[in-house]
C-alpha cells in the first residue's frame, strides 16, 4: 500500500505559491536596496540642453597664473575653462567644447580648446559617452553623475588620470599633486522658440 502524504495537485499549488511569493520578496528586497544606496535615477530629458562649467575645484590648491596665491578654484587661476559646455540633445547624442591648459617653467604656455560629438546613455546615475581617441580607437568612458537644485546643475568629478585630458603640466610640480577635479556644469536657461 502506497501513502502519499501530497497529492500533486497540492504540491503543484504549493510550489507556485512559494515562487509568486518569493518574486514578490524579492521585488521588495530590490526595492528596499534601492532606496537605502540613494541610487539617483536620471532619464535623457534631464540632461537634454546646455550646461556651461560653473565652477571647477582642484583637491589641492594651485597657483597656475604664477602670480604667489594658490586656489583650489581653478577658474580663479585661469580663464582656458571658461567655454567648456555640454549639449545633450533628445536623441543621445552630445556635443561638447573642452579645454586643456598647458603649464610649463614660467606659467600658462598655452590653452587649446575644440568642439567633439559623442553619443551617449544614462542608466539610472551613470553617463556613458562613446568616442574615437586620439589613435582612432573607439572607447567608451561611464561616470557617476549628479543633478543638484531640481536638476540645474551637473556634478562630474575627474580622477587624477581624467585630469590629465584638460591640464598638462611640463613644469614638474604643479598638477602631480592634484587627485581629483570636481567640476559643476549650470543648465542654461532655453529660450522661447521665436
């Protein structure tokens, strides 16, 4: 004589209701993570305009101008950022001015700027933009990103490898000791279709 304990009727069911519960824990649990990393979630539309550097600040303080008196704000020191901007459009693409200082012995040598289209993706904090390198080859490059006061302003922070892509230093000293560059793009007000 055989027993059965659970009719498979019965176990059917209670194997489908230990799945649809354990999604829905799940779901929660994810939820719950997300919540507690303050993970920021940006779409295209917030990023879509133009944003013109507000400010850029060093780790440490530099005299770049040579003039004796160090800063930490950059823009103080130099003006060679002071048309950099990004224009993100709709479609995923951005076109952005940038700059590089070049320093030697004596100070400022020179500061050179120029005009790139990338394409680009957000996913949730995260900006990626895609681009042929100075060898041709196509490279992508993702950065953690932050929108401040009702997303206004863009916060990108440069580690001391980045910094190297906007400020070379033939001088010896005065950028070896910089980490890190936080730099705050100010969305540009749009102006009325005429």
């Amino acid at each position: 004589m055989k027993i059965s304990l659970f009719p498979p009727a019965l176990l059917l069911t209670l194997f489908l209701v230990f799945i649809s519960c354990s999604k829905e824990d799940l779901g929660e649990m994810q939820a719950e993570e997300i919540t507690v990393s303050n993970l920021e979630v940006y779409e295209v539309k917030d990023l879509e305009g133009i944003w013109d550097l507000y400010t850029m600040h060093s780790d440490v303080a530099v005299d770049f101008n040579g003039d004796g008196t160090s800063n930490k704000d950059i823009k103080a020191e130099t003006g060679c950022f002071n048309t950099m901007f990004y224009d993100f459009d709709s479609t995923g693409n951005v076109t952005a001015t940038q700059a590089k200082l070049h320093i030697d012995k004596t100070g400022i040598a020179s500061c050179n700027s120029g005009t790139y289209s990338s394409p680009y993706t957000i996913e949730n904090d995260m900006l990626t933009v895609s681009f042929h390198d100075k060898n041709g080859n196509y490279v992508s490059t993702t950065k953690q990103i932050k929108l401040t006061d009702e997303k206004q302003f863009l916060h990108l922070s440069l580690t001391r490898l980045e910094t190297t892509g906007y400020i070379k230093d033939d001088s010896g000293n005065s950028t070896e000791i910089i980490n890190s560059i936080t730099t705050i793009y100010k969305k540009r007000a749009s102006t009325p279709a005429e």
